[in-house]
C-alpha cells in the first residue's frame, strides 16, 4: 500500500498532522536572503515573524554596541540587534533599504522576538538539503558556531546563520556584562 493511500485511511487528524509533517519538512528548506556589509546571509524562514522598515527605534543608555536599542511592536518591547556589530564587524550603517527582521529565538524553555538589523532583505529561496554544505572551521569572517551551513545558490555560497546561536540572550547579556542589557533582552516576553 503507498504512503498516500496509508494516510487517506488514517483518521482526519493524523492525515492533516501528516501534511503538516510534509509541509513543515517543505518550510525546513526555504530560507531568507539578506545583505550585511557587502555580503549575502539567510536564515531559516521558519524563524522569522516579519520585516519591518528600520525607524522608531528608541535607545538605551550603557547597552554595548552591537544593541542598538528597542521598538515597540504592537505594545510589545522588542530588541534590535545590529547584526554586523553582533559579528564583530562595522556597525550597520542606515539606508532607505535598512531593515529590520523580527525573529523568534529559542530561549530554554521559552521564545522571545528579537529585532536583527540588516542592510537589506533579498528574497525567499529554497535550497534543497543535497545543495548545504557542513559550516567551515575557520575562514569564514564570522565565529563558526553562528554558522549553520553553507548554502549553494546558482553555484555561490550563501552563509546559512544558527540564529538561535548568533542571537543567544545569556551570550548577549555575558558579553555586555551589564544587568541592565540582560532585562532588556529579555523583556520582549
């Protein structure tokens, strides 16, 4: 008996879990594009709330450099995070195509929406399973553990971040050493 027929003759429910299982797997591969400091990231859309037009952010006194500050996101406080000077890089400068993208980050037991500041959102792709690459140990301009994979779009590679890594909130309020950017983490949620 085929795995369709199979699922046509389970109960409704364990046919629609079924599907969401399918579908799920489907969204696993789909990833969005953006530009930081000249080079071309993804992350998993599976993470990814919205983008949001850079604007209205309001800032925090004695935050380290890489937190910009935070936006109010229908009544909720959301960080923003400066992805470039999270990587140890540059601080992203502003233009008309800044974003901002708001993720959802794994936080133990819990979630909490992140802003992530990037110069400026491609598109949605696909990259099937075959065409990632395990991530580098060294030569990549960013520390390895942020990288998920090395995604393979028409023939370039493409950076695929961890993002619950790039975004940890315990490492983040660590690397401030303040007590005051860890509350401010974590009062989104």
């Amino acid at each position: 008996m085929s795995a369709v027929a199979q699922i046509s003759k389970r109960p409704p429910q364990a046919a629609n879990v079924a599907a969401d299982m399918i579908a799920a797997q489907q969204d696993q591969q789909q990833y969005l594009t953006f530009m930081l400091g000249g080079e071309t990231y993804a992350m998993g859309i599976l993470a990814i709330k919205e983008i949001i037009e850079y604007g209205n952010l309001t800032e925090v006194p004695r935050m380290p450099d890489f937190i910009r500050g935070v936006i109010n996101l229908r009544g909720a406080v959301v960080p923003v995070i400066d992805l470039g000077a999270r990587f140890g890089k540059q601080a992203t400068s502003i233009s008309r195509r800044t974003c901002i993208v708001i993720t959802e980050v794994s936080n133990g037991d819990s979630t909490q929406d992140i802003g992530v500041m990037v110069d400026a959102v491609n598109e949605v792709v696909e990259i099937p399973v075959s065409e990632i690459e395990p991530a580098p140990s060294f030569g990549a301009n960013i520390r390895a553990d942020f990288i998920e994979g090395m995604g393979k779009i028409n023939s370039k590679f493409v950076i695929i971040l961890d993002i619950n890594q790039v975004l940890s909130v315990e490492e983040m309020a660590t690397l401030s050493g303040t007590s005051s950017a860890a509350g401010t983490l974590r009062a989104a949620n």
